[in-house]
C-alpha cells in the first residue's frame, strides 16, 4: 500500500486509524517517522515519504515520534492473510526466531536461502530480516523500560540485544532519547517491581467484539492450562526459553496483558502469541465489507460487527485438541483434555488462580501408553500417529507452515477428514479463508437463515466471501446460543 502515494496521503490528513500498521508516514523537514492516525498537524505531502515497515523507516535515518508511537502500532494484517515467503518470515520474525538462531535459522525454517529470503524481504519491505528484527527489539526494549524497574544491563539482554553499548546506541536512535530518558518520560503507574511480571496494553484496530472471541476460549478451556477469571481469560504458556502465564482482559479500546514469565527473553515471542491467539492484527473494516455485500450476512454483520476467529498459542497443542475433539461434545473434548494434562503436562506455580500445568509437549504424547487412552480404536491410532509425527518433525504446524502443504499432510494422515483439517487451518494455521461446510453448527445456521445446507452447494455460494471465510463461519456460529457466542460472566 505505501506506493500508493495518493491513497497514503489521504489517509494521514484524515488520520485513519484503519491504517495504522499498513504503513509509516516519514517527515522529510523533521526526519520523524508516523503512524497514519498521528495527532499532530499532517505535512505537506509533498514532505511526507511512506514505507512498508518501521525498520525501513529507521534503515532511511527517521526517528520514530514521540507523541504517536508508531511502534506500538498494531501489526500489519497482510501477514495474517497470505502464506507466501515474506508473510511466513514475518511471523518467525515477530515469533523472535531471528534473535534466537540469526539470519540462517530464519531461512532454514522457510527452505529458502538466506540470500533469497534477504532478497524478498527488502524488495517488499525496504528492510531485511536483521532490521526488521532490530526494530522489534528496540520495541520490546521500549516496554520494558516503561513497564518495569529491571536494571538496564538486564534489561538489554532480555529485550534480544547482545551487548549493552548496542542497546544503548539502539534507542538513542530509534526513539531519539535514551533508556534513562525514556523511563524517565514514562508514567509511574505503569512500573512494576514484581519479578517477571509485566502489565501492557494490546492494541488492535476497532472494532472488535469481544463476544465470541473469549467466549469460545472460556467455553472450550482445558482446566489447569485455562481458565477464566475475573473477567479475564487465563492460560499458561510454553515458551522457547521457559513458562508463562498470561491474563487477557478485554477493554473498549485495547486488551490488557498481565504476563508472568520465567524468563524474560521470552516477552516479545509471548506478546506475538497473545496477539495471534487473539486475532489483534485483522483488519475488521475491510473484513465486515466484504461480508455485508451478502445479503443473508449483511444483518448478522450489523448486529455485532468487529468478529474475530479465536487462534491458538501453540499450534501443535491444538492439533491433539483437534483429534480430541472429533464426533464428542465440547465436555466430552474438555474431559479428554484435562486427563492428558493431569498424567502428562508439566507442573507449573500460579499464585494468582487456578493455572496448573503446561498442556502436554508433543514429545511426552508420543510417549505414552495408547492403551491408557479411553478413546475408540481408531481415533486412538489417530491421536497417536499425529502425536509422533509432530514429535518427529515430519509435520510443521507452526507459524513458518504452508498452508496448502500443511494441509496435504493433515489429509494424509489416518481419521483426519476435511472437518479436522479445516479447523486446524482456521485456528491453528490462521488462514482467513478456511470454512468448515460439514460443521452441525454451521449446517443448522445455513438451514435458519435460507443458505444451502448441504456442504457442496454451501461451499459454492461462500465463494463470494472469499478470503475471509473463517470470520463467516464466526457469524454463523454466533446464530447459536452455545456459550462460545458469549462474554462469560
């Protein structure tokens, strides 16, 4: 969108909040970087320059402002809807794999080479993967000093720096003041002094409805890896460097986020889960437009616009979740659930509720007993050959999939049907296009509302909702009074 110059232009003077992430405004008289929806008097256009991404802004020599924070915009929503190269190297990079295995774990991920990766990253975003994963970590060095009292030597290598001088240098250029200035300029109520514990704010483009999206996270949690309490939905988390244990909160206007880590290196991967988990960086405007040119939608999108599809925050976890869950009630999948956290999770402490265990690693599946399932025969060999294959390697659910390839081998395995593979794709791959025409409740919505009820012909006349298939199926669901339509009490 950024070489659309007048498209950009009329964006910023209006400031439009929709296009916060899409794109950065650059000042060329003030050398200060945008989001669209920037309070202050807009430039001339013939002073502003846009950009693709924060880090090509910085890469060009423009500071980010002081009274928007352009980086603390919500995240672009193209990433979310494609599957191609780039859209699945900017989620490893928002999932911390560059900090974590440089440039060449990034490409192995992908099965590209580290030149051609380089190659497409900078033609389509004006950055390559280092500069888009410095500009994250200058972000989530940003939090920290804002959030917390953390020593700044220790704080710098939690944010993914190596080096102190580096961390310093990183700031004082981003953010044009340094990290004592920035804590400093930081409201006192924002600290916190307990180890490991960090409150923030989730922003996402409005609107969103609450509804369904925690709904069905409270209506189908596993006891003692989720719950919901106080008005919150709550959950641990398996991180690559420890645990986690995260409390999301919805408010009009952004979501809080109370994270407890055992290690704080893993804050801008949690962050990056909690904010797929929650489907944060989805374009609703654009989304509920094209849905209201049906018809039989338009109403259902009036009535409560802003849906979004609840993810996961860990992609193999839903997968056994999935198989769990076939021809069973949502108790009877929870019941299931709960007995393989019991016997095989990782105990976890949570002094704040009822949190007890880590869902059980693929690993420790594989492991087990399957005659210590109480399952059919066949959903057990199901169950079983899923587990081993994602404890082997031979199947990648994570964020780098690809989705059409994920999707060939979910079909290849025994007992998984188009059902199994559609709601994978929906909740754990994230693709916005995945539809589930065989699902009773979807089928039973179709029958009420006038729609063809039969899968084939229900496929067909859902060509005209394409890409954005998986936010109908959440319009449909909500026709029902199941508790995943509504925000637990």
């Amino acid at each position: 969108m950024h070489t659309d110059t007048e498209r950009c232009v009329r964006a910023v003077q209006s400031k439009d909040a929709r296009f916060d992430g899409w794109f950065f405004t650059a000042v060329l008289t003030t050398r200060i970087y945008c989001r669209p929806s920037c309070p202050v008097v807009p430039p001339k256009p013939e002073n502003m320059v846009f950009h693709p991404s924060a880090a090509a802004c910085q890469q060009a020599g423009f500071r980010a402002c002081k009274r928007c924070r352009p980086d603390t915009s919500p995240g672009s929503p193209e990433w979310n809807q494609r599957a191609d190269l780039v859209a699945r190297a900017m989620r490893l990079i928002a999932d911390g794999v560059v900090d974590r295995e440089g440039v060449p774990g990034l490409a192995g991920r992908l099965g590209y080479s580290t030149r051609q990766v380089e190659r497409q990253l900078l033609a389509e975003l004006g950055a390559g993967p280092l500069a888009l994963a410095r500009a994250q970590r200058a972000q989530t060095a940003r939090l920290l000093i804002e959030t917390t009292t953390l020593p700044m030597a220790q704080l710098a290598f939690a944010a993914g720096f190596a080096s102190i001088r580096t961390f310093n240098d990183t700031v004082r250029e981003v953010f044009a003041l340094s990290p004592s200035e920035l804590r400093t300029r930081a409201p006192r109520r924002q600290g916190t002094s307990t180890p490991g514990v960090l409150s923030l704010r989730l922003p996402f483009r409005t609107p969103l409805n609450p509804d369904n999206l925690f709904g069905h996270l409270a209506a189908t949690s596993v006891p003692g890896v989720e719950e919901w309490r106080d008005g919150s939905y709550r959950r641990t988390l398996r991180l690559p460097y420890g645990h986690g244990i995260v409390a999301l909160t919805p408010t009009p206007d952004h979501i809080a986020c109370r994270l407890t880590l055992s290690d704080l290196r893993d804050l801008t991967v949690a962050i990056s889960r909690c904010r797929r988990l929650l489907d944060l960086d989805a374009d609703p405007v654009a989304i509920d437009d094209q849905l209201r040119r049906d018809p039989v939608l338009a109403p259902l999108v009036d009535k409560a616009p802003g849906r979004r599809v609840p993810r996961t925050v860990d992609e193999a976890e839903f997968a056994v979740r999935a198989v769990l869950g076939q021809q069973v009630s949502t108790a009877a999948a929870r019941t299931h659930a709960a007995r393989l956290v019991t016997a095989h999770g990782e105990p976890v402490d949570d002094p704040e509720g009822g949190l007890t265990h880590l869902f059980p690693a693929p690993e420790a599946l594989a492991a087990l007993d399957p005659e210590s399932l109480a399952m059919p025969r066949t959903r057990r060999t199901t169950f079983t050959t899923l587990v081993r294959r994602l404890a082997d390697g031979d199947l990648h659910l994570g964020v780098e999939s690809d989705w059409p390839q994920s999707r060939a081998q979910l079909l290849a395995l025994p007992g998984f049907g188009p059902w199994t593979v559609d709601v994978i794709a929906m909740r754990a791959l994230g693709d916005p296009d995945a539809f589930l025409p065989t699902d009773l409740g979807i089928r039973r919505a179709a029958r009420e509302l006038g729609l063809p009820s039969t899968p084939a012909a229900l496929t067909a006349r859902a060509a005209s909702w394409r890409p954005w298939r998986a936010y109908a199926v959440q319009y449909l669901w909500a026709t029902d009074s199941h508790p995943i339509n509504f925000l637990p009490v």
